[in-house]
C-alpha cells in the first residue's frame, strides 16, 4: 500500500511523537510505501518519506488551521491507498483521536473548577479545535481509531458518530527499547550522573503540558513525604519549569526534583527509577504510561486517563478517581515504594506490558487499513 501519515511534529521526544514514528517504521518494515506528512520532524529513517507542510506558526488557531487545510491538500495530490490523520485535518480516511474529544477535555477542566473554564467556548482556538473534532466525528473521517474506551464512550456522548465507525486499537509498545534494567550500572549510571544513590527512591514523571498531566498535584503529594528526605522526582516533557519550580521551593523540597526538559532516551529513565506516577487530569492514553510498564515501573495514575484500562490495581500500579485528591496520592506513592513487594510488582508491570507489542498493533492498523479499502467494517 501507498500511505499518507499525517502529523505535525514528527520528532524523537514526546509519547505520541515516539508513536507515530513507531508506527510509520513497522508499516515500512511491512513493505508499504509510508510517506509523512509534517511541520517539523528529525531521525526519519531512510525508509520513509517527509514532506514538509506549511503553516502559520501564530496565533494558535491559525496554526491549527492552517496545518489541517495544507495537510489535506498536499495529501490528497499523491493518490495514497490510505491517508492517516494522527492530527485534526479535514477529511482523512483514518483519524487516529489520540488527542481525545477535546469536548470532555473542557467539560472536565470546568469540573476541576478552572477558572478560565467559563471563557473556552469563546477562545479561538478551542473554537478551532472543537469545530475540527465536530468534522471529524461526524463523517469527516471514514474509519476512526479511539486508543481507549474511555475516548470511545466520549465520542458517543457528544457526537452522533456511528458506532461502527470506532475502532478500539490500544497503543502499542517497543519491548526492545523499554525494558527493566538488567544490571546494576545500567540503573545506577544515571543516577551518579544526577547525584542520586543506588538506594534512593526515585519517581518519574513524563508527559508534555504540565498543568493539565497534574505536574502541580503531584509535587504537593511529594511535599507530604518530606519525612523520606532521599525520595527524588524526576520530570521529563516540555513546558515551563519555574513557576513549577517555585512551587517545590515554597514545599521545601526544591532539591529533590530534577526537570529534566523533553528527553529523546526516556527509556533510559525509566529503566533507573522505581515508579512511574502521572496524576493526569485528562490523558486519552498516555503512551508514557504503558512505555514504564514495560520497563517494569508500576504506574500510578487517574481515571481520567485511558491507559488505567491495563492497570491491575495494587499489583501493577493504582489509580485515583480523583485528580485533586493530594492525601492519596501520597499514600499510594509511599505504598509502591515498600521494598518488600518492589521486584515481583516490577515483573507483573512488565508482563502487562508483552501484551500490548508494537509490532501486533502495526498487524492491528494494517487490518483496518484493508478492511477499509475492501469496503468491509472491522
């Protein structure tokens, strides 16, 4: 097959950046014809094509404007078997939503008492985005991939998308890449790097756009935990540290939080930290999530995301129904970290993990893709 992925930043660091890229690689491995369609990009392998697609970089609602307008166009010139959204466009055949239904993302935002909650429906670009997902969801798109049932229950909710246009198709993960660590230098050379002793307790956190991954939530819980003076977060993804920053400073536990900034080599984190925590107050599938399972990290995360569907709760991770909800946070966070149940809940995170791997979702997005083209529904 001929393929068109589109998305606009195809780079190295973020979950759904790694996953794309991770996708388009297995389809080319298949022996398809994969061309990429995007902004920005890096690594590419040699397999695959990118084609660069213009748009205007500000406000924000024309970026995202622009973006899907040129992407449709330039996609449709090439006569693809199969064009494949991972971004909102206008009419591909396939839109992965792994964005989510940006409707709950503001209804949940009002819930959790945003102030700027009352103002959305008037901001330019939720106008865009919500107008984007409304195409979409209503036919705009011929097949759509939800990445959990949490999104798929969304949909339903606030669109009249038929049903049979859903399919549920979890991420899936690189085994290879993401694994316990197997030796002790290769847990301990980072942590040396960063002053950490083998023995202290670290967590990790990793998602792009603080404020709504629950970054602000999770330091409060660590500041509760004062009384474990060697425990350590360490934070991956983009965004602004210093307000953050001066958070930890007002909790008194400014020295032992490390932001780390966007990271190409994740894996390298999580093979040498003990927890993986994201108190998400929105997350359709936080791909960061299954990527520490498989590194043998438990997870502790909230309903709100839809990678809670593959936690096995107290062997495998926990999660809150409750964002704000501090106290349990850090209960949970202080029952993980127990040595005495810490290698057989690493081996469980791992083995939930082997059943989500990357190459049966290549299999899974391949099936679909022919489904599609014979006409049949999947």
């Amino acid at each position: 097959m001929r393929i068109a992925l589109i998305r606009q930043r195809y780079t190295g660091s973020g979950g759904a950046e790694r996953y794309v890229a991770q996708l388009a690689t297995g389809l080319a491995a298949a022996g398809h014809e994969v061309h990429v369609f995007a902004h920005r990009w890096s690594d590419v392998s040699p397999d695959i094509t990118v084609h660069h697609v213009p748009m205007v970089r500000a406000p924000a609602f024309l970026r995202v404007i622009s973006f899907a307008w040129a992407a449709h166009r330039m996609s449709r010139r090439g006569a693809y078997d199969v064009v494949h959204s991972f971004d909102r466009t206008l009419s591909p055949d396939v839109y992965r939503a792994g964005d989510g239904c940006h409707q709950a993302w503001l209804e949940r935002r009002r819930l959790l008492g945003n102030r700027r909650g009352a103002l959305d429906q008037l901001n330019p670009l939720h106008r865009s985005l919500l107008l984007l997902d409304g195409h979409l969801f209503r036919g705009g798109a011929r097949r759509i991939i939800v990445n959990s049932r949490m999104v798929r229950e969304e949909i339903l909710r606030y669109y009249d998308t038929p049903a049979a246009a859903l399919q549920l198709i979890y991420t899936g993960v690189d085994l290879t890449r993401f694994q316990r660590a197997s030796t002790a230098p290769a847990r301990t050379a980072l942590r040396a790097s960063l002053g950490v002793s083998p023995d202290d307790p670290v967590v990790l956190f990793a998602g792009s756009g603080f404020e709504r991954k629950g970054l602000r939530i999770l330091l409060e819980a660590v500041g509760r935990l004062r009384a474990v003076p060697a425990l350590r977060l360490w934070v991956l993804g983009k965004g602004d540290p210093r307000f953050l920053q001066g958070q930890a400073a007002r909790l008194g536990i400014a020295g032992q939080v490390h932001f780390a900034g966007p990271v190409t080599d994740p894996e390298r984190w999580m093979a040498t930290a003990d927890l993986f925590v994201l108190p998400t107050i929105y997350d359709p599938f936080s791909n960061a999530c299954l990527e520490a399972l498989a590194s043998g990290l438990p997870v502790i995360t909230t309903a709100a995301n839809g990678a809670a569907e593959i936690v096995e709760e107290g062997c495998t991770g926990s999660v809150l129904d409750d964002p704000r909800d501090v106290d349990g946070l850090a209960s949970r966070i202080m029952e993980f970290l127990r040595s005495e149940r810490r290698e057989e809940r690493s081996r469980a995170a791992r083995a939930a993990a082997g059943a989500f791997p990357a190459e049966a979702h290549v299999q899974q997005v391949l099936a679909l893709y022919e489904n599609l083209l014979s006409g049949t529904r999947t």
